[in-house]
C-alpha cells in the first residue's frame, strides 16, 4: 500500500477528517473536557500515523535517512506544538555518535589453479582485509555448535552447512558465535554451504547493502557463502575485503512545556515512544517496507498529539512536561540507554515515565481500554485509572503482558535509573507485530483516538502536581 497511493486511503482520510474532528469516544459527555481535548481528533491522529507509517518512510530503520525525515516531522510537531527543545542547550535533538558497519563485497575465491568458484559473497568478515591461502576441511557445523564440541587441530579454511531454527539477526548472531569460536581455535575463514533458496543469500545482501548499528557481534573470521554443489580443492585462495566502518549521528527526539509553577517545574513528567522500526528488505518479492504502524508509529502519533493537547491547556501544567521518541529500540533500547546515561534532564526529577507502545490495535473486549506492564511495580496505572474512568477509559493490569513485558521496552532503561517508568499498551502482540502487513490502515482509529484521550486526561493530577506515583514498598524493581 502506497500512502497517498490509492482511491480508498483518501476517502478515508477525508471521512475521518469531516466527520471526526470532535469524535469524542467517552462514554460520559455530560462533563465539559478541558481545554486541549480539542486537539485530540480522529482526524489529526489519522494524519499523523498515515505518515509515519507510510512507505515513503521506508520503516524507519534506525540509522536510515528515512528515520532522519521522521525525526525533523517529530521536531517541527513539537515546535509547532508551543514546546522548546529539551536536549543540550535548546536544541530537539539528544545526540549519540554511534558506531556502524556494512559487510563490503570485494571478494575472490579461487582453485589451486587460479581459477574462480562462483559464490554468493560474503555473509561476515573481520576488521582487516585478508588473503588466506590454504587446505579446506569440510565439517559439521551442527555438530560444532555443541558447547562440548572438541575444535582442537581445525586450521585453515572450513567448510559446511549451518542450519537453525532461528530467524533474521538471531540466526546471524548464532553463527557469528560459532565463527568466533572457530576463529579463537585457528580457524581464518568459513565457506557456507548454501542451496540457492538458502535465507543466508538475501540476509547477505541486505548486509551488503544497508549499514547496521554495531549491535550484533562480529564473525572474526571471513564467512563466504558458496553454492552446496560446487566442487572445491583441497587448496584455494581467499582475498576478502575488512567490514566497511564509518560513524553515524543517532538522534533523540525531545521536547519540553515548562511547567507555570516555580518549585513545581523542576519535575517532569515524561511521555516517550520509540520512533524507529525495522526498515526494509529489497530481497522480498512484494511488499517490502515493515512499516510498523502500531509497532510503534501509534505510540508516536499519541507522543505528538498528548504535544499539541497539552500545549494548548488553558492553564499551562504546574510540573514540566517532556516529549521523547527514542531511536534504536528495536535494536536494544539504544536511544533510552544513551539518554539515561547523559540526560539533558536530571532523572531523579522525572516524576514518571509514561512509555507508549502499540495502541492501535484492541484485543477482544478491550476497545478503548488501556493495560500498563510492571503494574505491581508502582501506583502509577491506578492513580492514572482512577483520573480516567470518570469519563469511560479503563487502565487495567493486563493478566498476561503487564509482567512479561515490563523489560521489553524504553521504559525499563529508566528503571534501572531508579525512575517510575512504565510501558502503556492497548493491544497484543497481532499476527502482524514484526510483519510487512503492519499497516496504519489495519489500526482501529476510533479505538487509538480514545486510548490517546484517556492517557492525557488519567494524566493530568500528575501534571497539576495534586498526584506524585510512589514505588510498591514489596514489589520495588531495584529490589530485583
């Protein structure tokens, strides 16, 4: 699906325009809501995550130029939204130079007598260009990745087929464990044995390709991927070029309303989202692009629109207010990691983090319900349920999720920092979560405006400094 591409996503966009700019989901309207409900809209949330989660923005690979437009989006909502920057000295961005890498192309593997075999390059390879030459031996990888399996006497250049149940960087973090291990026994390359429908030849060239933060750990060895069939000699010749490393500018997305009262303004209450996904992969046939809607284009559409809903209080917060969306999530909690270890903030003045993550997609008799993990952690969720029931949002500890998934995600960066810091969902991991199929127009919108509504108006005690969450006496994270 292109966005702006199609007939049926510009009715809608239209209808939803027309007809929801005061859709309001509560199930109680005979309360007038404050000032800012305005600007919470099934047709401005409509806008935000058609965008976000476009094509056009490719995913939002973490360190793509995709995910640069979509930060200057997130900045110029909060500039138009009445904030400043929150990062060092005013500026919207928290900035972290980061290592990265890509797996070059350049190599050569010849027979005893000079002439070429034919191979699907390479998957891995170490720092420095080589050239090896020596005896093949041919193994069994399965067998090697025992952790008792005996690798005395293997030298020179090996060769087998690595099979795993594992997918994508799993996978490739499994083999890279196994290539250092044969490297640390004397081994200086390994020739992968590949059918030519083996997943290892599109990872390959999407490594080829596109650039990676330094996340995963390195082969340490040259892994070149050959066809199964070929007949190799005894003796070859490898030249194989090293891992192409440059530095890339990571940046935090961060927002901040300063709060009207003047001790109470030292305190912030943070609401954050992460703002990249997993990119693209040229190597599949149709769609391409993990456009990651509610994983988490919704959490960043709520971030952006809890801004202008704020921002347009009648009466500006007595606490300050901070908007982030991070980067690298998906690849480890990067961007929260950098942020808690140079805040621009200080973090024991962070009264709460208020995390979001995928809303946009209800479970079964959960519409417009709203679940927080690491309830028992703190009171936050029932001081937050309690502010928004009056107008119809419940805020509930999910049975399932609300423990298993308290470490998933940003917040617990900021756990371990000692803040209040918790995830707020309103939906499950979907047969879609980490799929292409993970489009802005599968969300429920009506569903996602509410949640949005709930989270500002079960928010606003914090914001007015009459509520402060205080940790579970039993069941404080920093006890664990």
């Amino acid at each position: 699906m292109k966005w702006l591409g199609n007939h049926y996503l510009r009715l809608c966009a239209s209808l939803f325009f027309s007809l929801g700019c005061w859709s309001f989901c509560f199930a109680q309207l005979d309360k007038a809501l404050p000032v800012g409900a305005e600007q919470i809209t099934q047709g401005k949330v409509t806008s935000t995550i058609s965008f976000l989660a476009s094509d056009e923005l490719g995913g939002r690979e973490t360190n793509s130029k995709e995910f640069e437009i979509a930060a200057a989006y997130v900045a110029s909502r909060f500039l138009g939204a009445g904030l400043e920057g929150g990062g060092p000295d005013g500026s919207f961005y928290h900035e972290t130079i980061v290592k990265q890498s890509r797996v070059p192309s350049e190599a050569i593997l010849l027979q005893a007598d000079d002439s070429p075999i034919a191979h699907y390059g390479l998957l891995s390879t170490s720092d420095a260009a080589c050239k090896i030459q020596g005896s093949v031996t041919s193994v069994s990888l399965d067998a090697l990745q025992k952790p008792d399996a005996d690798l005395t006497g293997l030298r020179g250049i090996v060769r087998g087929k690595f099979d795993t149940q594992a997918k994508g960087s799993r996978a490739l973090s499994q083999l890279n464990r196994l290539a250092q291990r044969l490297g640390a026994a004397g081994v200086q390359a390994l020739l992968l044995d590949c059918e030519p429908e083996s997943p290892w030849i599109p990872q390959a060239e999407l490594d080829r390709t596109k650039s990676k933060i330094n996340s995963d750990e390195p082969s340490g060895i040259p892994i070149l991927l050959v066809p199964a069939n070929v007949r190799i000699s005894d003796q070859v010749k490898l030249t194989a070029s090293g891992m192409i490393r440059d530095d890339k500018r990571m940046r935090n997305v961060i927002g901040l309303l300063r709060g009207s009262d003047e001790t109470l303004q030292k305190q912030a209450i943070l609401y954050s989202a992460h703002l990249d996904h997993l990119g693209s992969n040229p190597a599949l046939a149709d769609d391409q692009v993990f456009n990651g809607a509610d994983d988490d284009a919704s959490g960043v559409t709520a971030v952006v629109t809890l801004a202008d809903a704020i921002g347009s209080m009648k009466q500006r917060p007595k606490r300050s207010v901070l908007f982030m969306t991070f980067w690298g999530e998906e690849s480890g909690l990067l961007g929260s990691k950098q942020f808690v270890a140079t805040p621009s903030w200080p973090l024991d003045q962070i009264v709460a983090n208020i995390n979001i993550e995928m809303i946009g997609r209800p479970e079964g008799g959960a519409r417009g319900k709203i679940w927080m993990t690491g309830w028992r952690e703190s009171d936050l969720g029932s001081l937050m349920s309690q502010a928004a029931k009056p107008w119809g949002v419940e805020i509930f500890e999910h049975p399932k999720f609300s423990s298993m998934l308290y470490r998933a995600s940003d917040n617990w960066s900021f756990v371990q920092r000692g803040v209040i810091a918790h995830s707020f969902s309103a939906g499950s991991l979907h047969p879609d979560y980490h799929k292409v199929d993970d489009e802005w127009d599968r969300l429920e919108i009506p569903h996602m405006t509410q949640v949005i509504q709930g989270l500002w108006l079960g928010s606003l005690p914090l914001l007015d400094g009459s509520q402060t969450p205080a940790k579970s006496s039993s069941n404080s994270a920093e006890s664990k």
